[in-house]
C-alpha cells in the first residue's frame, strides 16, 4: 500500500512515526524542511518539502499510484483542497482532518464524496464524545466501545490496596468467577506489557481490560474501585472541543464552562442554553473555587495549553475532584500526566491516528483505538470468508508477539477468545496490537 501523508507540524510527523513500522510505502510532504529532516533521521519514510495544494508537489509525491492519501493540516479549507486535487490526479482514497462538524452530517458528508473527498475526521468532535463516555464511567481512565456496545474497554489504574496487586493474571478466574473478561494489556514505568498467565499486577498498573458491557461492577470490585455518579462539572476552554463537550453533556448535568476570551466567552453564553459560561482565567483559582471548583464531581481542561491544563486539573485534583480530564497535545507528556495523578488524557494526534488506522490494514477493520500513554492500538476486524483464521481454533492460530485477541461477537453474542474456540466468517473480533505487527495481525483475519 502506498500511503502520502500532507501535514504542517507535528499531527503529520506523529502520524508517520506511527505508521513507520508497518511495511508500507510512506511519503510525508509538508511545507516545514527542518520538520523533515528530523524525520528522515529518525525513519526511512520519504519527505517532500513543499505545498499539498500545488499538483506540481502531489505528482512529484506519485499521488497517480497512491492508495490513501491523509490531509491532516491545520486548516480545513487546505486538507479538502489537497484531498479533491489528489483525488482529480487519480488517488484511490482521500481522507481530511476537518474542524467544521457540520460537514459530517450525512447529506453534506456524501456532496464531499462526490467532489473527491472520500472520509472526514473532526478530533475536536471526537474528543468531545469520548469526554461523554468516560463521565458516563466514573471510574476507567479511558472507556472504548466496540461491536455496537457488545464489547467495552476499559482502562484501569490499580491502586496500591486494589484487590489484584500482587497476584497472578491467572488467578482472576479462579478468585472471581463472575468476571468475565481478558486482560489484553498492562502500562507499566512507560512500557507497554502482553500479559500472560503468571504475570503479576502492580500497584500503578494501567490494566487494558476487554469484556461485555455488563462486567463494570465486576471490574470495578476487582480493581477496588467504586462507582459514582457526576452531575456538577467544570471545565476551562471554550475552544471546539469545550463547545461540543459542554453541548452533550448540559441536558443531563450542570456544566460550568470557563473562557478567558471575553467575546467567544459571550457567543457561548447564547449559544449553551444549559451551561454557566464564565469569563476568566482558568489558571485564577481562587476563581473556580468562586465558581464552585470545590462541589464539582468532575473538572476538564482543554485550553489551547498543555500546561494549563495538567496544572488546573492538578490543582482540582488537590482540591477534592474525584475525576479529572486534560488535553494534552505533546505526546511526550501523556505518561507523565497519567503518572502524576490525572485519571484521563486527551490528545487529538492519537484521535487522528486512532480514525485513520482502519484504513491502513489490509483487513476489514471496523473500528480502531490508538491508545493514550502507549504505542499501541486496538482493532475491531471483521473475519473473511478466506481468513486463515476461520481454518483451525484459535491456540493453534500464528498469532504474532505484541497482538492478543481481546473478544469475539458473533451476531448479538460475545465470547472471550480460548484456545479451542474456532472462529467463524463474519465474527468480529477486537485485537490489542502493537504497531510493528498490525499488518500480520489484519491479514491473518483478512
């Protein structure tokens, strides 16, 4: 597969290096030479200096032969141009980052397939909806559906005192009958961790657990956590994602919205019917605990600083806030966010890359995750009619190191994978993978 990927920072170059490991055919092309040279340096990707809107630089890239072509630059209006001149220059597939959710709807998202751009990803709307999901679970720090509900992820940080520290994976069916779930992953210090048997929980274990959707209590006891309910919360930034946020969630709590700018501060108080919109600073304490900081059940922060928002979160943290919410777009700083007491961070890179995945397999992905603090990703494949997979039970499979299947539905049923059990075409089935084997991984299912 040959894969050209227009960027303008660091969305781009973050999205390469993650797909750097796949054996694919990879050209970058962005405006920024230094940009390029640090990434010739540090992969075997090809680089193109130049504009993604000149057709000069896209048949200089081989856009004629290519497979998929990504526009992820930070203006909208650039990523749909590239994409309808890739597509006029016969690219096979054209995906935008796009900022303007309007164009999802579905009259206007099939008029773009019509011009030539194929599929549109909007991170600030996607974030906004993850922001939902994770209030909705009070306790994982990250929370992924998969086979339209069947299946969930959770992400779980064991405490010290958490009833598993100490024992083996292995003892989970034995202690807990009821739980029915696979532990696919372990974060631990930074790396990332395929469990086996005898492997044994830490205390800061960031657990990766797959299982159907009515095992949360069961999780939740067996990582000693407990449930609670959020109704009050506040968030600073009234950026996109704020915006969209604060509309999903103002009909069912009470939302307190902090913006410093004063005139977008007044556009969101006529448009957020149901939400406080408040214009200050966010980093004034004293301000939010006015604002009532100290009774809200939950604080995010999605500023346009990094900053900003580990430290408000930090200080809301300290202040008694049970949940905590940051977006951090260095990706550098994720794990050192998570390990310093935030429970969830948000990155639009990974949002991108997560979206864009499903395209990259060979597979028929469904859906895909790429997953906060780790390089990881976890894929929703759909079995083929020829799949290797569907030809013996699944201990016998060639199953790569670094890839775990994590579940299987099959119609309305879930299954945990073992090793007698004989997948079917048509079964869908989620997979923890590493990147440097996802392409293995998606054959083997193709």
């Amino acid at each position: 597969m040959k894969i050209i990927i227009a960027g303008d920072g660091e969305v781009g170059v973050h999205l390469a290096k993650s797909l750097s490991e796949l054996d694919y055919d990879i050209t970058v092309v962005d405006p920024h030479d230094e940009l390029l040279k640090r990434l010739e340096s540090e992969t075997d990707l090809l680089t193109i200096v130049g504009d993604a809107t000149s057709p000069t630089v896209l048949r200089d890239a081989g856009v004629a032969d290519c497979d998929l072509f990504l526009a992820v630059l930070h203006h909208e209006s650039v990523n749909l141009m590239s994409c309808l001149l890739a597509k006029k220059l016969k690219a096979k597939k054209t995906v935008a980052r796009i900022t303007n959710a309007e164009l999802l709807a579905p009259r206007n998202r099939e008029m773009m397939r019509e011009m030539g751009v194929d599929e549109m990803v909007c991170p600030e709307r996607i974030a906004a909806k993850e922001i939902t999901n994770l209030l909705a679970n009070s306790v994982a720090t990250e929370f992924f559906d998969f086979s339209d509900g069947l299946l969930t992820m959770y992400v779980i940080r064991l405490e010290d005192g958490s009833p598993v520290v100490g024992h083996a994976v292995k003892d989970l069916a034995q202690t807990y009958r009821d739980l029915q779930v696979k532990v696919v992953a372990l974060l631990r210090g930074g790396e990332t961790i395929i469990p086996h048997g005898d492997t044994v929980f830490h205390a800061g274990d960031l657990a990766y657990i797959i299982g159907h959707a009515g095992q949360v209590d069961n999780i939740n006891r067996v990582a000693g956590k407990k449930a609670f309910s959020i109704r009050r919360v506040m968030m600073a930034g009234g950026g996109r994602i704020g915006r969209y946020a604060a509309q999903n969630l103002q009909d069912s709590m009470h939302v307190t919205l902090i913006e410093e700018d004063r005139a977008r501060a007044e556009e969101l108080s006529a448009s957020l019917s149901d939400t406080l919109v408040i214009n200050g600073d966010a980093t004034n304490i004293e301000l939010l605990k006015e604002e009532g900081l100290e009774r809200a059940d939950a604080f995010i922060s999605v500023t346009n600083s990094s900053e900003t928002n580990v430290l408000t979160c930090l200080h809301a943290k300290r202040l008694g806030v049970r949940r905590t919410i940051a977006l951090v777009e260095n990706t550098g700083f994720i794990t050192i966010s998570q390990d310093i007491g935030i429970d969830t961070i948000i990155n639009k890179k990974l949002i991108t890359a997560s979206y864009i995945a499903r395209f990259i397999v060979k597979g028929d992905a469904v859906s895909s995750k790429w997953l906060s603090g780790t390089n990881a990703e976890v894929l929703e494949l759909k079995v083929g009619k020829w799949s290797p997979a569907t030809r013996k039970p699944i201990g016998q499979l060639d199953m790569p190191v670094g890839a775990t299947i994590g579940g299987i539905t099959r119609g309305r049923e879930t299954m945990l994978p073992s090793r007698e059990l004989q997948l079917k075409q048509g079964d869908r089935v989620v997979v923890f993978t590493m990147p440097k084997v996802m392409a293995t991984v998606a054959r083997l299912f193709d």
